[in-house]
C-alpha cells in the first residue's frame, strides 16, 4: 500500500461544505496558467505513479467499496473498478505520444503553398462528478484521462459510498500536490455548488435526472460538458439465437454489481415462441453462478435501504397489477432486509406502464418482453429515449446488421453484454437522455483538450491577389476559385 506522507495530507484541501470550492479552483487556475502544459514525459511519469499506486492499494480498494456496499465481489471489483482502470492507463500511456503529436491536414489548391495543422491543448482545470456504482473507475478513468490531456483536476466523488471517496481523498492526495488534483467530499449541496464552477469543461457520470441539473448550471457559465448517464439498455434476442450462451451472457451482465451498472442490460425483447426457454435458462444460469445468495460473496448487495426499497416497490407493484414474476432463489434462503441482497427477478410481459419499464432499474430485476417479428422488437426499441448500451444475440449476419442500422444507441453488443466498455480504442458514451460526448482511449484525451487549427501561411502566396483595392485580377480569380 502506497504510504502517504504527512505533507501531503497537510496541503490536500478536503472540503465538507461549498464556501472553498472556488478557492480551490483559482488555485488551480493560477498553477495551470504558472506551468503551463505538461511535457510528454511528466505526463508519462504522473500516469504510471498512478498506475503503480493501484497496484500497490488493490486489496484495500476493494475491501473499502466492499464496506460501502455492505458486500461487493472482490472478483468484481478486481475485474471492473481495478483492472479496467489499469487497462485504460496501459493503453493511454503508450498511444499518448502519438495522441500529442500536432495533426497535418491537407488545404485546397486556393491556399497553397500555405499548410495547416491541429494542435492538442490542455483545457486548464476540469471538474469532474463521479457516481457511486463503481466509485473508483468511474473517477479514476476519467480523471487518468484529463491528466494525459495535461489538466488540473477537481474531483467531486458520491457522497453514497463515502468510505471509498474518503480514501480516493487520501489515495489522491499522496500522489499529486492539490493544485493539480483535488478531491472535494461532501452532499448534495456541495455537488450543487460543484456545477456551477466556471471550470474549463465539466465532466458527469450518474442519473439523467440530476445530468440536467448539471447541464444547467454548467450553461450559466458555458462550460463544456460531458455527460455519461444511463437509460433503459435492452437485448434484443434473435430468432435464431444460441440460447444457453446469450441467456448466460445477458444473466451475467444483468447480475454483476447486482445490476447496479449503467450499461446492464434493462430488458430483454424475446422471440414469443422462445420465451418460456429464456426463462428456463435464466434460472439454470442464476444457480450456476450463485448456487446461493445469503452467505455468498460473490453476490453482490444493493448499495443502500432507499435503493433496496425502490427495487422492491418495483416487484410489489407488478406483482399488484397482474405481472407474472419469477424470483429465482437457488437455496431458497431467506434473505434478511438489512443485508440488501435482492433475489434476482424475471417480470415476464410487464406492461408498459409500471416502474420496471418506464424507469432504469438499476438492480437485479429484468423484465422480458414477447415480439413476433423482428421489425417489432426494432421498433420498441426506436420509440424509446436512446439507450446507453444495446446488445443483440443471433447467428445471422444480415438481421445483425439490420439491428445495427436501424437502432441508436450510445454503443453495441453482440452476443455479448458489457464487454464493449472495455476496448480501449472505442468511444464510450451515450446519445441524447443517455449522454452527450464520449471518452475512453484516445476519445478521453481529446474530450479534455483543446484541438486548436492552425493555419501557416508561406513566405510567397497569392492572398494579395483577392485583397482591395479590388479589380480585373480579383474577379478573374475569383471566377477561376468559383468554376472549380
């Protein structure tokens, strides 16, 4: 485990309230504006001190977002919060030279011999918003990214799991002097004050809700966003699907983090013919990978009381209105409240109304839905806000692509679900009430810079010839530039 020294908690500024925000923004301006841009190899050094930290703290970041939520598979979160991160800054760190690198673009035959070229500039300070789901990614990726593009960094973590954004205060702090980056605890109000900083761009993960409130008060300030939110992510299963390995894959995603996953699959569109088959694999597959539930540690819990009620009105209100629910309980365990374990639940055919299909559901309950042809399933998909994820399970090539052409959506699986989010060289972000802009890779860097165009004229060029006084040679080249 990293050590952190006593001179680095000492001028780590830790914030409970909103009254020393800005301070701490000026602070970092004036350092970014003192400094200037990061050279290649600080920015190099800064990502693998990082990288090496989490190496060295992998045991105690997952025993510490365990305590947040009661109980959370050390295997996940060595898998999704740890390894992922690591990933992202292997794949950063040895493209970011090439990342950096002033872009040559091509001119037309009018502005020659004059030559043009874009110029990747930090933006300054970044505030970043990171949610409570996976804590530690979801802060961290980002955060890797806006130091690879050369920014200071304000970090707001949820104040839902609090254990793990008191240690990413301590973890931070050991690693960067505060004017560089900054982590800032504290409730809603101080997320509040948070957004209406005039940071250089504002980054949010979390609800589309509250991704609206952030849009807002950034708007004051026309700071840039990017927001990575959510939606109802569906699975579209195909006729001529192999069901035991789709409903295994849609299981495993729906499950992992208890479904508390931004791109877990929401619903399920089935073949009519097939459903009761999806439903005997999804309980075959749920005691295959938890035999049982109380005890296991596998089995992830929901994060707090206020999620495992909400998840719980869902069922009881299909339940009341006729919904036909499966709860697939391997060791017919009584599960105990307090311990926020949710019994995986199927709803099968819910109508369209109720809480499990107007809302992200964000826990272990998957509806299923029944469609005859595949223009059907295609078509509920389309008349719903775009999704974050969609995924789509079938052998052939031609319904695949027709899935592919015909829906939106932030990104795609197929025949697999949540695999997508971890391919470096892809973009990870959602369209419209799912999100706006992406990051990832060399998406993430440009997200946090500043492409600047730059045009270089030559010693000797013919920009004299279209300026005033105009005449015979103005309107002859602009005749010559306008038949082209």
């Amino acid at each position: 485990m990293t050590t952190m020294t006593a001179t680095a908690m000492q001028h780590f500024p830790q914030s409970d309230g909103a009254g020393d925000l800005g301070a701490i923004l000026v602070r970092q301006r004036e350092a970014f504006l003192r400094n200037g841009a990061p050279s290649l190899e600080a920015r190099r050094a800064d990502l693998a001190k990082l990288k090496q930290a989490i190496k060295e703290n992998t045991g105690r970041i997952a025993e510490v977002i365990s305590s947040d939520f009661g109980n959370r598979s050390a295997h996940e979160s060595r898998f999704a919060e740890i390894w992922t991160t690591l990933a992202g800054i292997r794949h950063t760190s040895s493209h970011l030279g090439k990342w950096m690198k002033p872009k040559r673009v091509s001119v037309s035959l009018e502005l020659m011999p004059g030559t043009a070229r874009i110029i990747y500039q930090p933006v300054g300070v970044v505030g970043i918003i990171s949610p409570w789901n996976y804590p530690f990614q979801l802060s961290i990726l980002p955060l890797m990214a806006a130091i690879a593009a050369g920014d200071c960094v304000m970090l707001k973590p949820s104040e839902l799991t609090p254990r793990t954004s008191a240690f990413l205060a301590e973890f931070l702090a050991g690693l960067f002097p505060a004017d560089k980056v900054a982590v800032v605890q504290g409730g809603p109000e101080v997320g509040e004050a948070f957004s209406r900083l005039p940071f250089d761009h504002l980054f949010y993960t979390g609800s589309t809700a509250v991704g609206r409130n952030v849009m807002r008060a950034a708007a004051e300030n026309l700071t840039p966003v990017t927001l990575e939110l959510g939606g109802k992510s569906p699975c579209i299963v195909g006729e001529d699907a192999s069901m035991p390995a789709a409903v295994e894959s849609i299981i495993f995603g729906k499950l992992m983090n208890a479904g508390q996953t931004c791109i877990a699959p929401d619903y399920v569109l089935v073949p009519r013919a097939r459903r009761d088959e999806f439903v005997r694999q999804a309980e075959a597959a749920v005691r295959k990978f938890y035999p049982s539930l109380k005890s296991n540690p596998d089995y992830t819990s929901i994060v707090n009381e206020r999620h495992y009620r909400r998840l719980s009105n869902y069922i009881d209100e299909a339940k009341a209105k006729g919904a036909v629910v499966v709860e697939i309980n391997p060791a017919g365990e009584t599960l105990e409240p307090g311990a926020r374990k949710f019994i995986p639940s199927l709803v099968l055919d819910p109508e369209d109304g109720l809480g499990v299909m107007r809302d992200e559901i964000f826990g272990p309950i998957l509806p299923i839905k029944s469609y005859d042809r595949l223009d059907e399933a295609i078509e509920y998909v389309n008349r719903r806000p775009r999704p974050l994820a969609l995924y789509y399970f079938g052998l052939d090539p031609k319904q695949r692509d027709e899935v592919l052409h015909r829906t939106i959506s932030g990104g795609v699986g197929v025949n697999e679900t949540l695999m997508h989010i971890v391919v470096d060289d892809l973009p990870f972000g959602g369209i419209g009430p799912s999100g706006i802009g992406a990051y990832h890779g060399e998406f993430g860097f440009q997200t946090f810079s500043h492409r600047k165009g730059v045009f270089l004229q030559s010693r000797f060029n013919s920009a004299w010839m279209l300026r005033p006084p105009f005449g015979k040679l103005a309107d002859t080249m602009l005749k010559l530039m306008t038949l082209r």
